[in-house]
C-alpha cells in the first residue's frame, strides 16, 4: 500500500496582522479626543492587516503601567504610549524590552534612558513654548503682565511648553512679568477654575494669559468673560494646540493666537509600528510640522480646521 500523504503544511496563525496595543492617557481635552480618533479610525480603516488592542488610562500613571503589562503578556508586535507624566517608566519598558517589543512614544516624552524606546512622534514643545512668547510680546508690545497656565504636573507637554515660554520671556523680553503660573490639568473646567483665582487676586493687572492648550484657555476665557472683561482685548490670549474651539474663539475675537500641535498621529504611527515590526531603523524622534495661526485670519482658516 502507497504510504500515506505527507501532511499539508500547517496554516499560517489566523492573526497575521501587525498587532499593536496603544495606552491613552485619557480624555481631558479635544486635542486628546482627536488624537484618539486618529488612531482608532486608521486601525479601522486598516482593519484587515492590523489588530489594535487600546486602553484608556484614565489619567493615571498607573493604569498606562497596567496597560502596557497586559500588552506584553498577549505578546503584540508594538507598544505605543503618550506617557501621561515624564518619569517612572523605566521598569515598564525594560520588562518590553526584555520581551523583544519596541516602546513608540506618541505625542510626550518618557524621561528614559534612549535604550528603552524605539522612537518619539511628535512636538517640539520647547518651540511651542518660544513661539508662545514671542506671540506675547507682539500683543502686548513686549510690556505688560501675564500669568501662566500650566498643563498636567510632570508632563512633557507641560514642561517644556514652560521652559519654552518662560526662558524666551526672561531671555527676549525682561519688560514682560509673570504674575503667577499655576496648573489647569490640561482641562477647561481647571482653566475657568485658576483664572477665577488669578482674576481674584491680580484683576485688571492682568494683561495676558498663556495657556499651555487650548481646552484651559477656553475656561480661562468664560472666566474673563464673567469677571466682566474682554478676552482677546482687555486680556490678551496665547495658547497651544489648534482646536476648532479656539479658531471660532479668534474668528469672535476673543482670542488672539494658538500655537498648533498636531495630534493627528495615526497614520505615522502605524507606519512606524510596521517598519519596527519588520525589523527596520526609524528616526529616534519623528517631528510633527506645525504653525502659529492668529485671530487675524481664524474666519478664513476655520473651514480648513479638521479637529
Ligand atoms: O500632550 C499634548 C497635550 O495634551 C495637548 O496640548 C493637550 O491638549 C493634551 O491634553
């Protein structure tokens, strides 16, 4: 008797896709929100070659930590994360490491040694933070007033915009003072809340306000608002980001500039998630192209806005 066929070789796993788990800091501004979508529209449209596990930290540390074990444990091809804070992941990406799954970090930056991430995609918030001083200067013709509000403590974003903004005011323009600086949490229901205190403590000494995003200048404004002052006149108005938001704020002239941010992420990410995957180099830090846009042509480039 013939001996029988040699087996077929066995199938190819059913999961061939790029497998990718992303933690998300969480929902606290419409700078987030867009970002999310972002990656979660592109993973569908991708939907046949890749497969996105994606967890929402909720703004803590430690749920992004969570997060990122699971990741390791189900064995994905690549871990992407916006750390909500600058340090304490050095134990986490070493454990990736360990398990042979590169770290992309989107939009923030891991106080890490450079062995522990494959990459950076985003901002250069140092130059957002310049760009929002020079902004000041020009408004208030580089004398006045100003307070400070700060993103989520320890986060890049937050760090750097401030360095960035408070160097270039104390290098450029020593005319210009900081009243207070303070954290808004990167939320408008925290902006609206510090501005009531600042307005409370320095009134119609303020003559400018930096926000670290738009989401906390948005609050800021209904405070000004309330306390019976014209944002965008009374009390100038420099932010970051480029929420639609802020551009109908500027086109109703009660804001005066935002410095973009780009958070639509999702296609360089997952570029970048194949390339690691197939085992080729990438650039240690993927820079975002941005601009700064003022209230003087918000009406006309509101249309183009598309988060
Ligand atoms: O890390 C980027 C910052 O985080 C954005 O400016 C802000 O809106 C977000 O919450």
């Amino acid at each position: 008797d013939a001996a029988p066929a040699p087996a077929e070789p066995a199938a190819k796993p059913a999961n061939d896709k790029l497998v990718v788990g992303f933690a998300q800091i969480g929902q606290e501004s419409g700078w987030r929100d867009a970002e999310t979508q972002s990656i979660q529209f592109y993973a569908g449209q991708n939907i046949d070659t890749i497969d996105l596990k994606f967890a929402d930290a909720q703004q803590k540390q430690e749920n992004q930590i969570k997060a990122i074990k699971s990741f390791i444990d189900m064995g994905v091809d690549v871990i992407g994360l916006a750390p909500v804070v600058e340090t304490g992941w050095d134990a986490v990406f070493t454990e990736a490491k360990e398990a042979g799954i590169p770290i992309v970090l989107v939009d923030r930056k891991a106080d890490v040694p450079e062995d522990l991430y494959a990459t950076f995609i985003g901002s250069d918030f140092i130059k957002e933070g310049n760009d929002g001083a020079d902004e000041m200067a020009r408004l208030l013709d580089n004398k006045g007033k100003i307070v400070e509000l700060e993103g989520t403590v320890g986060a890049s974003a937050a760090n750097d915009r401030k360095k960035g903004f408070d160097d270039q005011i104390a290098a450029k323009y020593p005319d210009i003072e900081i009243l207070a600086s303070q954290t808004g949490d990167f939320t408008r229901a925290k902006g609206k809340e510090v501005m009531e205190s600042f307005l409370k403590t320095y009134g119609s000494e303020i003559q400018g306000v930096f926000a670290h995003n738009d989401d906390m200048m948005l609050g800021a404004i209904e405070a000004i608002k309330e306390a019976g002052l014209k944002p965008g006149v009374d009390i100038k108005t420099v932010s970051c980001d480029g929420v639609k938001g802020i551009f109908e704020a500027m086109a109703a002239g009660e804001a005066n500039v935002t410095v973009e941010c780009n958070p639509l992420l999702g296609p360089q990410f997952f570029e970048t998630c194949a390339k690691l995957k197939a085992g080729e180099t990438v650039e240690k830090w993927i820079k975002s192209e941005e601009g700064v846009y003022r209230a003087e042509t918000a009406a006309e480039d509101l249309p183009n806005r598309v988060y």
